[in-house]
C-alpha cells in the first residue's frame, strides 16, 4: 500500500504539473491570445505545450492503476480510478491530434464529471464537499466554454478557468490519495 500510496502521489503530482503547463504561455511567445483563442489553439505552437500535454497524459494513464489499489474495493472507487487513466489517454489523443481538440475537451469534461460523481459517492464527508464544489465549478466551466463558443467571445479566459479547474481537482484527488488510510474492503 505504501508503495501505491507514493507512486499515485508522484505520478499524479507529474500530471497536474505538465497538464498546466499551458500556463508557459505566459512567457514564451506563442501567437495565441490568452482571451480569445482557446488554450487548445497553444497545441499548434511551440512542441513544449504538447510535449507537456503528452507527458501529463501518460501520467494520468499510470496514476490509474496505483490510484485502483487505493480505494475501497466498490464500483464508485473503481470508477474513480479507471476515469482518471481515461482522461489519461483522452488527454494523449489530444496531444496526438489537437485539430480534434473540441470534441476531445467536451470528452475530458465528461470523464471528469463522471471520476467527480464517482468521487462524491464514495469520500468521506468533508473530502466529499471540495467533490461537489468540484463538480459545480466543472459543470459551470464546461458551460461557460460553450456558450463562449457560441458567443465567439471570451473562448481563451473559459478554456483557461476549465483547465484550471482540472488541474486543482486532480490535485486534490491526488491528495486525498495521499493523505488518507486506505480502506481494507468495501462498506457494507
């Protein structure tokens, strides 16, 4: 357990770093405007944000299995862990094809809301509040990234606020992970 515990903190510790590495826009010169363009527009620029995006990715892929061994032994724990290695490999898709990256960023979202749901339904009390803060501010971002891209206006700040909301909700997963005992078998 202890080797679980270490290696799911690290990996996930990898992938919240390189999955914000978007935020090298602010310093290196892209070309792509931070409130207009969305963050996935960044793919087609400098190879460090897919390099970033791909090692994030392969990250979240293998935090899943050592992250598997953490929870309880019930379908809720189970769904949590197998959601962050799919948005693992969803994230690699995108790194490998950004032309895609609309259709993949409202997959990731899914995946995120279903790993969250997941998430209420099993962390203990004050744990399973910062989850449906997490799935509000999800839900409310990936909205907010619709409408701006239906509205053209404002796309680059919406998709900005999702990543990061992705980014401090898999921090604090990675946390919990952490942090907590792990369970010996499921509740009863």
């Amino acid at each position: 357990m202890r080797t679980a515990r270490i290696a799911s903190a690290l990996l996930m510790g990898v992938a919240v770093l390189a999955y914000s590495g978007w935020l090298l826009e602010f310093f290196l010169p892209t070309g792509v405007s931070p409130v207009g363009d969305p963050a996935e527009a960044l793919l087609s620029g400098p190879p460090v944000f897919r390099v970033l995006l791909a090692v994030s990715g392969v990250a979240f892929v293998l935090a899943g299995p050592p992250l598997h061994r953490l929870g309880p032994v019930q379908w809720s724990a189970r769904l949590s862990s197998i959601s962050v290695s799919a948005f693992g490999v969803l994230v690699l898709l995108q790194a490998a094809y950004p032309e895609h990256s609309d259709l993949l960023s409202s997959l990731l979202s899914a995946v995120l809301v279903a790993g969250v749901i997941s998430l209420i339904l099993w962390w203990p009390p004050g744990w399973r509040a910062l989850a449906v803060a997490g799935l509000v501010l999800v839900l409310a971002t990936w909205l907010a990234v619709v409408l701006a891209r239906q509205l053209d206006a404002f796309e680059g700040v919406f998709t900005r606020a999702q990543l990061l909301v992705r980014a401090a909700l898999y921090g604090v997963g990675g946390a919990y992970a952490f942090v907590k005992p792990a369970p010996r078998h499921a509740h009863r």
